[in-house]
C-alpha cells in the first residue's frame, strides 16, 4: 500500500449522469459511464491496486469505496473515496468488505506506516504501527500470492543491482538517494516499472 494523490475530479460524463438522475445507488450507474471513472483512477493509480500495488488493467478492476458505500450512502459518488482495487478474492478490496481501515492510501503518513522487509517480502507497521498493522491484515497485504509477486519484484531488483558500482546490498537504495534515483532510470522503460518502484520505495 502507498500514498496515492486524488489530483482528479469526477469525470465530466460521470459527473453530468450522476447530477441528471440524482440518484444515491451506486449500482444504477452505467457501464460507460463506470468505465471512463475506472480509467481515469487506473491513471491516478499508475495502473496499480490502490492496497496490494499489484499492476492491474482497468477491465480486471473494480471500483472501491474507501468508505463502505452502504455504511456512507452520500459518499458513495464522492471522488475523493473511490480508488480502484484489483479483484482478487484472496485479498484488497474482496478481503476489506464494509470493514473501515485506519491506515489507507489517502492517509497522509501512508508511505511511513507500511514498509517491507525484503528478505521475507512481508509488510510490517512502522509508523502508526498498530493502525497500519491492522490494515495489513484486513486486506490481507501478506496473503502468499502477494507474497510471491513481491518476492519476484525483489529478485529482478537485485538482477540489476551488480550493474551498479555502489554495492550490491538491496538496502542502500533506500538509504542512497543517488543510487536509487540511477536505478528506477535504468528501470524506467520496464513493463513493471511502478511496481519496482514501489518495492523500492517500501525497503526498510
Ligand atoms: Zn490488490
């Protein structure tokens, strides 16, 4: 899980149908309508789960409602509450049902509270730690599929690292600005760059 900035608004043509049939029930909206809402969050998102940070595409997605859209009806067509999760149904958004988390991609301190270790892969919290603890594990953020997907990002990292003349050691990345910086260039062009950043950015 990392921060994720809202620098959006509703789309015009969501917008326009959500004003026109004033309506509260999330499921009447259309599907073209849902369809321009999911792309425009998949590229809020960097094309990546808004809990697990696993790269999805917008036809294997589904909308979710930060804030249980039963629980919260007026805040069901609320922009700033929708992100756009993966739909597996291991973990993420299928795991979090109506359950309200405390640490989440909006929080301001999001990045600092979840961290990875990369020898296990497993996230932790740090700061914020029993909040962010708890949100680990009502979505299910160290389900063995996640687990092994990060395990896998960390193996292509350390594929490149002897490239550079720093040291091979995963941890100066995070502690070596320089030597990060390098590295997400060299990576920049990959399919799964957002998802090495990522793993980068969560090194602790
Ligand atoms: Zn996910």
């Amino acid at each position: 899980m990392q921060k994720i900035n809202k620098t959006g608004s509703m789309p015009d043509i969501t917008a326009k149908w959500i004003k026109k049939h004033n309506t509260l029930n999330w499921n009447d909206l259309p599907f073209n309508e849902k369809e321009v809402l999911r792309e425009q969050l998949h590229t809020e998102q960097h094309g990546l789960c808004c809990y697990c940070c696993k790269k999805i595409s917008t036809k294997s997605a589904s909308v979710e409602h930060l804030q249980d859209k039963h629980r919260h009806r007026k805040l069901q067509f609320s922009y700033d509450n929708l992100l756009l999760s993966c739909v597996s149904n291991k973990h993420c958004n299928i795991a979090k049902q109506s359950k309200e988390i405390k640490v989440h991609p909006l929080h301001t301190d999001c990045d600092d509270s979840v961290k990875m270790n990369p020898l296990s892969a497993q996230l932790f919290g740090d700061k914020h730690k029993k909040d962010a603890d708890e949100s680990i594990d009502i979505l299910k953020l160290n389900h063995n599929e996640l687990i092994n997907h990060r395990t896998d990002l960390i193996k292509l990292v350390q594929t490149y690292l002897p490239l550079f003349n720093v040291c091979d050691d995963i941890y100066q990345l995070q502690e070596n600005i320089t030597f990060k910086d390098s590295f997400l260039e060299l990576v920049k062009d990959f399919p799964q760059y957002r998802e090495l950043e990522y793993i980068v950015n969560k090194l602790a």
